[in-house]
C-alpha cells in the first residue's frame, strides 16, 4: 500500500481486496483511475463503486492486467477510515491483559458513551488518518503501544467536565504521538526517561508538525519530559535520532502525505492557541508518561493495578502530578481503596517535613517508620537516640519518591502521627 498524494494505492490485488473486505469497504469506495489490461484496454472504471462482483472479475482476470488500484480519498473513506482506527484503539480497552486501561474505563457508561466519538474525531485531517491507517496495517503491535498512550492520556482527562476546547482530543492525540518515532526494531518496548526521552522527542515533534498537528498538542509533547521522574534500577533506551531518522516508517511519515485537507473536514479545528487546554494536555502527557513507563518494567502482572495505584496515588500527593487530574482517575479503582488511603496518609504526613522533602516513611507501602533521610540534626523534631541501619537499599512496594540508600538515619517525632493514623486508616 503506498499512500500518495491523491489517495491509496495498491500494486497488488490481494492486499487491495483483503484491504476492501476486512475493512468493510465494499460499496464505499471506488477508483479514481481505470484498471487497463495489458493493451490500454479498460476493464473497470474509475469512479464503479468497488463491490464484491468487482472484485470476482478482477480475481477471475488476474494476471492479464496492470496492478494498480487508486482509491480517492472521499469523504466516504475518511469515514471508514476514523472507524476502523476508532475501532482498533477501543479494542484494546476490552483487552483484559491490558488491565489499567481496561480498569479505568470499565462501568464508566457516561464518558464511554462520549469516546468513541472523541476518538474517531481525533483524525480530523486526511492526514493523520491514512497516517495511523499506515501504523495499523504495517506496525500492529506499535500502533497498540500508541493507542494505549492516548488511552492513558485521555483517561486522566475523560474523568470529568473541563469546558476547555477540544481538551478531550487534544489529550488523546497527544498521548497517540508521543512516542511516534520510536517504532524502529522494537525500541519503543524500552524505557524513556531522561536524556533518552529528549532526543525521542525532538524527532516525534518534527513528525506532529508533518501530520499537521494543533500547537498544543506539540506543545505537549515537547515538554512532557520535564516532570524528572526516573526508574532506579532501569536502563533508558539509548537512541540514536539520526538512525531513527532513516528508518522506512519515519522517513515516510516525515515525507507527509502531500495531500491537501478541506477547511470543512473539521470547522473546529480552527482557533487560537488556548493556554488552558494547553495546560492539561500537558500534564494529562505527563501523566500517561509515568503510567506507561512503570507499566513496561511491571514484572508482577497479578497486580499491576494496585502496584501503579499506590506510586501514582503518592506521587501525586507529593506534587508531581495535578491532583485535579489525578484524583478522578485514582477514584475509578475503588477495589484499592484501603491501600490508596493508606499511601495519602503517609504522603501527607511526609510533607509536614520542616525540610519538605526530608521525612521519609519505612518500608513503603506498609510504613510503620519515619526518619530523616537528609539527615538534619539540628531540626526539633529528630528523636534522639532512636536511629535507624538499613543494611540494604529499600526495594519499595513498585518505584515510590527515590530509592532509600544504605546508612544509618535519625528518627522523625512525625512517627508517632503515623502510627496514630494509619491505625485510624486501618480501622
């Protein structure tokens, strides 16, 4: 299949038909230049509707033809279009094994009754549809990890009412292009964080501005990089942009589609750069980011949705995430609720620290210690006498704050409202 600036082409018949009939486009597209024999002579029309009796006389002939099948873009097969990318990304919230996903959008009647309308929209543009048709055919299994990307997005935003323009898409598109640039042999399977997210970016933005994308979303995507969250323990992928440069599907995706979008294809599009929507989407970014990147280093499936819960849940109570946004998602996990309240607990006592970011309770999640992990003797609250060893670096419930190193550290008095209330919490 080669997508040019007039449509779809095939050059050969099988995957034209599979093309046709897997996707439900019998009777909705047609050509737009005739199939010739080998001697000039016409055998189907441009402009026939493609229907299965077209397709047997092309079956029957084969061989005695030149193999080429231009389909229009019509506003018939942008039709078709949205709804097979529309479907193939709902699909894979009914997928069990992706169980955060399917968590947080599972007896949500209200705001499902909404996506799919909000993802079919997301390809507004001829663009990024025949783009993403692209992914979807040739790179199943990476256009799965980018549809789970704006799912996770769109998730911490889909939760409540903001009002703000297109937030809901913008959202979802931004989570869906993030990490467009790294399809090469599998790279987008490893961890990005850091310098390795950086440069990832940099390529996956001159992509956004091909397929034409609104500035908020690259906005997005260029500085979702900066909430400096990082995975003890886990190596970056080391990327190399000019080596991602040359790969076929990027180089095709840089090249564009050439085609030209009707103003009418969506009126919304239009307007002018809106910082509120432009805040959300970037945090609704940040968020999916950290989702999807412990996600990929999760070795304990039984429980992934707990695990994520209680690092999302004190991380946000720390400040790294909004809590506008993270609460609404956090609430759709009611199962883990004793654990969720558990975690605040403990963050929120942590930050009565005198020094902010000292106090630390041990071990996470089941904390029944506080101590000074800066060790600051001359604060009022250090107990005296009480210190603690810890002979090996903490290996927390999942990557919680940073990891607690070898050493001896000084109790915290903030202890003692933690042993009072999580006994309330565990009550």
């Amino acid at each position: 299949m080669k997508i040019t600036s007039a449509g779809i082409e095939f050059l050969e018949f099988n995957e034209f038909k599979n093309f046709a009939v897997d996707y439900d486009l019998l009777g909705s597209v047609s050509l737009s230049e005739p199939v010739v024999d080998k001697n000039g002579n016409i055998l189907i029309k441009e402009k026939v509707a493609i229907k299965e009796n077209v397709l047997k006389k092309l079956e029957g002939l084969e061989g005695n033809y030149i193999p080429s099948f231009k389909l229009a873009m019509s506003k018939d097969l942008m039709k078709m279009l949205r709804q097979v990318l529309s479907k193939a990304i709902l699909n894979r919230i009914d997928d069990r094994s992706n169980e955060f996903i399917f968590h947080l959008y599972e007896q949500n009647a209200e705001r499902m009754a909404s996506l799919k309308g909000i993802i079919q929209n997301s390809f507004y543009s001829k663009t990024v549809a025949l783009s993403f048709f692209r992914i979807l055919l040739s790179h199943k299994e990476f256009f799965n990890h980018l549809a789970d990307f704006g799912l996770l997005s769109l998730g911490s935003v889909i939760q409540k009412q903001y009002g703000f323009k297109m937030v809901n898409r913008y959202s979802f598109l931004a989570g869906l292009c993030a990490d467009i640039a790294v399809s090469k042999e599998g790279l987008y399977r490893q961890s990005f964080f850091g310098s390795s997210l950086s440069t990832a970016v940099n390529l996956s933005i001159e992509i956004a501005r091909k397929l034409n994308l609104p500035e908020e979303v690259i906005s997005a995507i260029n500085n979702h990089g900066n909430s400096n969250f990082e995975i003890p323990g886990v190596n970056p992928a080391n990327v190399n942009v000019e080596d991602l440069r040359k790969h076929q599907l990027n180089q095709d995706l840089l090249l564009g589609s050439g085609m030209e979008d009707d103003a009418s294809d969506d009126e919304e599009e239009a307007g002018e750069y809106a910082d509120n929507t432009a805040e959300v989407t970037l945090d609704a970014l940040k968020i999916a980011r950290y989702i999807m990147e412990n996600l990929k280093v999760t070795t304990d499936k039984e429980h992934v949705s707990e695990k994520l819960l209680v690092m999302f849940t004190y991380n946000a109570e720390k400040g790294l995430f909004r809590k506008d946004l993270a609460d609404p998602m956090i609430d759709r996990f009611k199962e883990f609720d004793h654990a969720i309240k558990r975690i605040r607990t403990i963050a929120e006592i942590e930050n009565k620290c005198k020094f902010q970011t000292s106090a630390w309770a041990y071990p996470k999640p089941k904390s029944s210690q506080i101590v000074c992990k800066d060790r600051n003797y001359q604060c009022p609250w250090i107990v005296n006498g009480w210190d603690l060893r810890i002979i090996s670096p903490q290996d927390p419930f999942g990557y919680i704050g940073t990891a607690l190193d070898v050493g001896t550290y000084p109790k915290c008095a903030l202890e003692e409202e933690l042993h009072a209330k999580i006994k309330y919490t565990d009550s």
